[in-house]
C-alpha cells in the first residue's frame, strides 16, 4: 500500500508538469547596446509564481523516491516565503499537511498565497527557522523538507529540462546563442549548483555569475572558502542572501562573485518594471544590476554577446514594501543615485559616469 500511494503520488506531479508549459525568455530592447543581448527567464509565471516552483517539485519528487514522505506524512520547510507557497501548492496536491516555517517579517502576501494552498504558517525569528523545522518535524512524526540542504541534489543537473536545459533550448536561434554570461543570485544555492554543473557538463563556454545582496555570507565565503562564516543580520531582498554558508551553495562551480547593493536591486526593481511595463520583485532587480554591470563591461572591451538573468517573481507580492516609498527609505535608504545610473544606463550604455578625460575623449 505504501508504494501504490508513493506511485500515485509522483504520478501527479509528473502529470501537473506535463500541464505546464515552460516560462518565457525574454528579450529587452536596449538601444544602447547594440552588440549586447539581453534576456531574462520569467519564472514567475510558474502557477505558484516564482522561480521556487521548479525546486519545490524537485525536493518533492527527491522526498518520496527516497521513501521520506507517506500518504499521511506532514511536511515541514523552512522559507522566507516563496519556497513554502510552491510547497504548499504540492502538498494540497497530494493531500498532505504542510506547515512552513518562516520569519516574522515575511511579506503578508506570501503568508496569504501560503494559506491559500491550505499551508499553516509558524512564524519565527529568522536565526530560528532551522531548529523550530526540525523540532516540528520530529515532534509531528512529519518530514524536514530542508530545501537549505538538499536544494543542489534533487535536480537532475546534466539536463532533463532543468531551468539551464531550457534556457540553452531557447536560445538556440538567437544571434548569440550560447550566452556569455548566466547571472543569478542565490538563496539556497541550489540554483547555482545545477546552472554551474550543467555548464560544465554540457561543455558550454559560457560564465556563471553570481551576485548576493546585503547582510549574506555567501559572497564573503567564496573568498574566503570559511563555512563557520554567520551574519548578525539578515537580506533585506527576500528570497535571496542567507546568514549563514547553506550546504547547497557549491563555490567551486561559480566563475565569479558579485556584491550588489540592496538600493541598486530596488532602483533596477523599478527600472525593469517600467521596462516591462509589470512588477517584479527585489531579487530580480539583483540579478539584473549585475547583468548590466557585466553589459557596460563587455561594451567597454568591445565584445559582443548575449547574457541572461532571472525573473523570479512577481512584484505584486512586495506592494507593502519595496513598492512601499517609506517602507524602502527606512529599511533600504537612499536609491536615488542609483535611479540616476540606471538612467544614465538606458541613454548611453553606462552606468558609471565616464571620467573627465574620457569625456574629453568622447
């Protein structure tokens, strides 16, 4: 009996994959660059509507191959929202009890959408999201999920329509078809791990950036290899950035690191949702500004290429903050000089003011 519902189990959410068809890719209209392509993956339009739909089937399908999870198993994640919105979604799906755990701050949208799936929210200090999953997994006789953990292993990361198969897949008659770089941020790692493989063993060329917000550990623990490295404080972008080296973040598979501060996502949430003409959330606007640094670096050499990003969700989950005027310069500060780069960017290519001996020059 137990292997029939297992069976059963995987054979919905394979069938609710089928239903789907993949998310889009694509291609702003920059004037300014025009050697330089640019796209961004839309995965917010997954039904749970983020980029975490993909990882949430993913640990399901790994749960219950592994024999983790029954026909009466509770489930149980630590999340800063949108993991637990696609877990939810699969829970209500095989008809099991979900319970995320999340921090105190997370955005009363993402609780609401939580709760809709039919998910119970316990919300917790952020440094407890670990310890309280745990000690509700064993105290319910349920399943830890621990996307944190398991993120890099339960994606098939040599192909078999990951997110980095669909993206090769997509691009194939695009003038620059294998990008020059893949730009993403990271909050499990998990991502990262299978982009970073999958480039690997498919032999491509090109670069896996990956760039991290305010107040996480993982930009400093690629320099400096340190997994006892901890953060006092935590991201500000939700979903991304984390206080602590997470085991699905694999350094060795990402080609170069960038820092990106937290008033440049929210000037370029803003920039790209005026391009785009709809919302996106924060962490997009991280990947984005990393994109265009790499852009107005790849102009300046000469080069010509494409390069591709995520949009992760969307931003209609953060009206009440990043969207929030007050709720930014309180919590985020000032992104007026940002605006003014970004501006800048869309007029010539640049987001760094040229020197005066290069305005000489021009």
């Amino acid at each position: 009996m137990p292997r029939s519902w297992v069976n059963w189990a995987i054979a919905q959410i394979e069938a609710d994959f089928q239903r789907s068809a993949d998310t889009h890719l694509i291609k702003l209209d920059l004037p300014a660059l025009p050697q330089i392509d640019i796209y961004l993956k839309d995965e917010s339009t997954h039904p749970t509507g983020s980029l975490k739909h993909r990882l949430a089937r993913s640990l399901f399908l790994y749960a219950l191959s592994n024999g983790w999870i029954q026909s009466n198993t509770p489930v149980i994640e630590s999340s800063s929202g949108s993991t637990a919105i696609s877990e939810a979604y699969f829970a209500r799906l095989l008809g099991l009890p979900f319970i995320a755990v999340i921090p105190k701050s997370t955005a009363q949208k993402k609780i609401d959408q939580i709760e809709f799936y039919g998910g119970r929210c316990h919300l917790v200090e952020p440094k407890d999201i670990y310890t309280e999953s745990a000690r509700l997994a064993k105290e319910m006789n349920g399943h830890y999920m621990d996307q944190f953990t398991y993120a890099e292993r339960a994606t098939d990361w040599r192909g078999n329509n990951n997110i980095a198969d669909a993206i090769f897949n997509q691009m194939k008659r695009e003038r620059f078809p294998e990008p020059r770089y893949i730009v993403m941020s990271p909050g499990t790692g998990g991502t990262s791990a299978t982009i970073g493989r999958y480039l690997r063993y498919q032999q491509h060329n090109t670069e896996l950036c990956v760039v991290d917000p305010d107040n996480s550990v993982f930009f400093e623990y690629y320099h400096r290899r340190d997994p006892s490295l901890v953060s006092d404080a935590c991201s500000r972008i939700e979903g991304i950035g984390r206080p602590r080296v997470e085991p699905s973040f694999i350094p060795d598979v990402v080609d170069q690191m960038r820092q990106v501060p937290d008033a440049a996502a929210i000037a370029t949430m803003e920039w790209i949702s005026g391009q785009l003409g709809r919302k996106v959330g924060a962490s997009t606007g991280t990947n984005l500004y990393g994109v265009l640094q790499l852009a107005e670096e790849m102009q300046q050499r000469g080069e010509s290429g494409s390069l591709i990003t995520l949009l992760c969700d969307s931003g209609e989950r953060y009206l009440d903050s990043y969207y929030c005027p007050e709720w930014v310069a309180e919590r985020i500060g000032d992104v007026h000089p940002y605006r003014e780069a970004l501006h800048r960017f869309s007029q010539t290519g640049r987001l760094t003011a040229p020197t005066p001996q290069e305005a000489t020059h021009a």
